[in-house]
C-alpha cells in the first residue's frame, strides 16, 4: 500500500516508479491488471534526406512531438527523423506494422497510414531542421509538444488535445484547440503570438516578445507571466484573466463573469469587463488608459505615480494620500497630477490604496527583473 501511494493514473494506466499497470474494469465490478514496462516502445523508424529550409505538414491522430534534430550530429541541417513510440509492448500483429507515412517530395508531408490502433498508445517524434515552417494537425484527445524551433510560421490544432511550445522563435505562431485542450508556452516565446482555445481550455504562459500577442478562451483562465509584445489583446468569456508583468499596450475584455488581476502593470490598458472583479497594481501608466466595468474594483497605485485618476461609480473609496477632488455627490473623483489619464467607470464600487515606498520599489523591480 505505501508504494501505491506514489502512483497516479492516466487514460486506463496506473503508473508506479519502472512500471505500468494497464487498468480493464470488468462488468462484475472486478478488476485485471497486466503488468508491463512503463519504457516507451519503438515501433516504427523513417530517417530521410531534405532540405535545409522548407515546410513540414503533420496529420496525425497520435500524440505529436516536434523538435529540431540535433546539430552537432547534422550540421548540414538536411535530415528528417520520425519514430512511432508506444506505451504497450508490441504484439505479433503489430511488430512489422507501418503506422504513418513520411513524404519529402517537396513539402514534407507525414500522415497515418492505420487509424484503428489505440491512439492514445502512440506517441510520434519528429525531428526536423530547426529553420522549417510547421503546419501540425491532431484530433480527439491526442496532444502536441513543439519545441526550440526558429523559423517563419508555426501553426498547431488539436481538438481535445492540450499544446505545449517551448523556446521558440517564429514570425508567427498560431495554436489553437477546438475541443477543450489546453495551451501551455513555457521559457521566452518570441514573433507574432496567437491562441485561442474552447470550451474550458485554459492559457499559460511564462514570456511572451514581438510585436502582437492575441490570447482566447471561452471558459478557461489566462495565465500570464511576463508580456513584452508591443500590442497584446486577452479575450475571454468566463475565464479569470491573471496577468503577471504587463507591458506596452494592452487591451482586455471579458465578456461574462470572469474576473481581471493584474499583478504588475507597467503600460497602457483598455479593459473592459462584466460582473466580474478586477484588481491591479499599477508600477506606470505610459499612455491614456480605460478601465469600464460591471463589478468590483481595486487599483493600487505607486507613491511616486503621475498618471491623472479620472474615476466614476457609485461607491468611491481613494486613500487620503491620494491628492485630487470629489465631485458633489462623492461619485466621481478626478486627481490632482496632470500626467496620463486614467478613466476607471463601474456600476459597483472602486477602492484605491497607495503603495508603500517599500511596496512601491518591490513593484518597480517585479517589473523589471524578467526583462
């Protein structure tokens, strides 16, 4: 019982250190378990010659994983390497089986060949030099991890399946899932970034450069860690919008309940949103920004902040600290300094406190330190 306490189970699979127990539940309530090992295995292997630039088209019902081939073993840059990998040990009828094709006659093109066999069980692995365009396409629960590539186009569907880039640097990047999967971009991403997932399909991502960055969902959250896209646009419905470090100009809009924190903005904003709360700590505000909403809202704003606070809503609270005048009614207040405009409306209610000098400088090198 202790060493089962470290297992965990996926799709039918129970995985315990070395080893996997696939999983059958039988009508009587029984359960079989057959004991393999977990190593993944080799099922098919396709190496071919190719240019050094061109396009790579992937049309698969399997996992797909996408990085460039090594180049201190091909320096040439001129190989493409493909493998089927399978979760199962290899049965009689399929030890010699042919899975996918692989054709380089001008764009390089990989297909399946047999969709009947368990997809979730086969995992294809693709090494390609590092330059080429990708064009990767999965459906149902099958997923997609792309990684390292630096070339002009990027463009990733799955259905249910979640997407994963690392390190890449592209002109553009598209991903985007139809099904409910997933999107997750780990280290720097760098080009023209966009995403859009559906359903409760959830965004992360942890460094975003170029110059636009264009985030979707319907119900699922956006996770942002760091934004330098000159223009960046989040979308959602329902989905909790948590931007760490934003920068540059920024546009958001919520359109149902989901909410907006913003842990650190250094930027102009144009947000607008419906019931849901926001809150945001203000390092710099660089343009005129607007901030339109339907429910609660916090600003925290700097001891050493110029921007010209221009608030509306029935319910006012700003800090005494904070220099600058109420209309009659105590429903709108205008500030004092004369730098940037910020308008914030609300049918709710708004707070505004002032940062510590402490806070204030822990702040400014939040903003600063991922740079």
């Amino acid at each position: 019982m202790e060493l089962l306490t470290k297992t965990f189970i996926k799709r039918g699979w129970l995985y315990v250190k070395n080893w996997s127990y696939h999983i059958s539940f039988m009508k009587s309530g029984s359960t079989i378990v057959r004991l393999c090992s977990s190593k993944p295995v080799n099922l098919q292997n396709i190496t071919k010659k190719v240019d050094s630039f061109g396009k790579l088209i992937v049309d698969l019902p399997y996992n797909v994983m996408i990085k460039p081939t090594d180049p201190h073993e091909y320096s040439d840059m001129d190989t493409l390497m493909v493998k089927i990998f399978s979760r199962r040990s290899i049965t009689k009828n399929n030890k010699n089986k042919e899975f996918i094709s692989v054709n380089v006659s001008g764009v390089c093109k990989i297909n399946a060949i047999d969709n009947d066999y368990n997809v979730n069980d086969l995992t294809c692995l693709i090494e390609a030099p590092v330059s080429y365009d990708i064009d990767a396409k999965t459906v149902k629960e099958s997923d997609v991890t792309i990684s390292g590539m630096v070339s002009n186009y990027i463009n990733v569907q799955t259905e249910f399946g979640n997407i994963k880039g690392s390190q890449l640097q592209c002109k553009k990047i598209v991903f985007s899932s139809s099904e409910g999967g997933s999107v997750t971009l780990e280290k720097a991403t760098q080009g023209n970034i966009e995403i859009n997932t559906a359903k409760d399909g959830a965004v992360k991502t942890e460094k975003c450069l170029g110059n636009t960055l264009d985030i979707s969902t319907e119900n699922g959250d956006i996770n942002l860690g760091s934004n330098y896209c000159e223009k960046a646009t989040f979308t959602s419905n329902n989905g909790n919008i948590h931007l760490n470090n934003l920068h540059m100009d920024s546009t958001v809009d919520i359109n149902g309940n989901g909410s907006l924190e913003i842990t650190c903005l250094d930027g102009s904003l144009k947000a607008n949103l419906q019931e849901g709360s926001t809150k945001i700590q203000i390092v710099r505000i660089t343009d005129d920004s607007q901030l339109i909403s339907n429910g609660p809202i916090h600003l925290t704003i700097p001891e050493d902040n110029d921007a010209k606070l221009v608030l509306n809503a029935p319910e006012l609270d700003v800090d005494d600290k904070i220099c600058g005048k109420y209309s009659n009614n105590h429903t709108k207040f205008i500030g004092k300094n004369e730098g940037n405009k910020f308008k914030v409306e609300t049918t709710k209610s708004i707070q505004v406190t002032k940062a510590s000098w402490m806070e204030s400088l822990n702040l400014k090198k939040a903003s600063t330190q991922k740079k």
